[in-house]
C-alpha cells in the first residue's frame, strides 16, 4: 500500500481527464470533461492517491515549454480541487534521438513514469489501477498489479481496441469515462 494505506489510482490527462486534442498549449485548450471532478473526489474519499502520468511531446517540438506545462498543470490542479498528489510526464519525442534528451524509458507505453511516481512519492503498485484511453496509457502497466481501464472518452475506441489485442493485452474493464470507470472500480 501506499503512504497512509491508500492504494494508487494513475490516470491519463488528454482525453481522460481534459478534452482530447492535438496539444494543449495554454491553459486555454485546457477544457476538464464532464464528471471528472466528481469521480476524482470520489477516488479520494475511497483513499487512493491519485497521480496523473502524461507524453507531453510537445516540449520536444518546440510547441511550449517545461515552464508552459508546469502553469497549465497548475491551472488544472486547481480545476481538479488539488486532489491529484502529482503531474508526471515525458517530454521526449515518440522516436527518441532528437535534440531534447534521448530515447527514454518514461514515454508511454513504457513504465518509466510508473517507476517514477513509486520511487518519488513512496507508491506501491498493489491493489492500484491504471486509467487512460489509449492503448500506451494500459500497456505501460503491462506486467505491474495494477487494474487496466479503458475509457472511450478520448482517442477512437475501436481503434485503442485493436492496438491493444495486437499487442495481446485486455484491460480489465472498459468504461465510457473517468465517473464511469470509478463506478465500476468503486463498485457503485
């Protein structure tokens, strides 16, 4: 367990917790979908302790910088009621080899970022779950005990589907959002 006893609940950001497109550059792309909040305080009131991990290649492209991301999380945890205990990202390109950094273990779907948050703040990975809406949001959990859900608020949903059997992973659940995939986790 984590700190305190609570158990960890990683979520996704684009497209499970904010609105899903091409890059949130300011906080004015930054728009918090339906029930979210909601189901964060609910997360928080059952004791997890709830980290948002996110690819914000962006940075790398030259579209904003560490400082813009560090205000538009800001921004965000203020709109998400200071429930989320920390933001991690991954700054680097898809391909990795480029003029920011290097090919890296913290970009979806690899688990760095996971390891990051239990070594940073102390988390255990049992009795956690992993929420996302993309099939590198789940397959980063590949092989860790964490719940797998996948939510169809974000990305196309059929096609995370088959992204996700050709790499021969199932989630555990698949839920229409974030409230509805803690309904399911929560088991209200």
């Amino acid at each position: 367990m984590t700190p305190r006893g609570k158990k960890v609940a990683f979520l996704d950001r684009d497209g499970t917790i904010n609105a899903e497109v091409s890059f949130v550059r300011d906080v004015t792309g930054l728009v918090v979908l339906p029930g979210v909040v909601d189901a964060l305080h609910r997360l928080h009131a059952a004791d997890y302790e709830i980290v948002v991990v996110t690819n914000q290649s962006g940075i790398a492209r030259g579209l904003y910088t560490e400082a813009d991301l560090a205000h538009i999380h800001a921004t965000l945890h203020e709109r998400l009621h200071r429930l989320p205990r920390a933001y991690l990202h991954c700054p680097h390109l898809p391909d990795g080899g480029h003029g920011y950094g290097h090919a890296c273990d913290c970009r979806k779907p690899a688990p760095g970022l996971l390891h990051e948050a239990r070594e940073l703040l102390g988390l255990q990975f049992a009795g956690g779950v992993l929420i996302g809406d993309s099939a590198r949001d789940l397959l980063m959990g590949r092989g860790l005990p964490l719940t797998t859900i996948h939510v169809r608020s974000g990305k196309p949903a059929a096609e995370q589907r088959a992204l996700l059997r050709e790499a021969g992973m199932e989630p555990d659940h698949e839920a229409a959002d974030l409230a509805a995939a803690v309904d399911w986790l929560l088991g209200a």
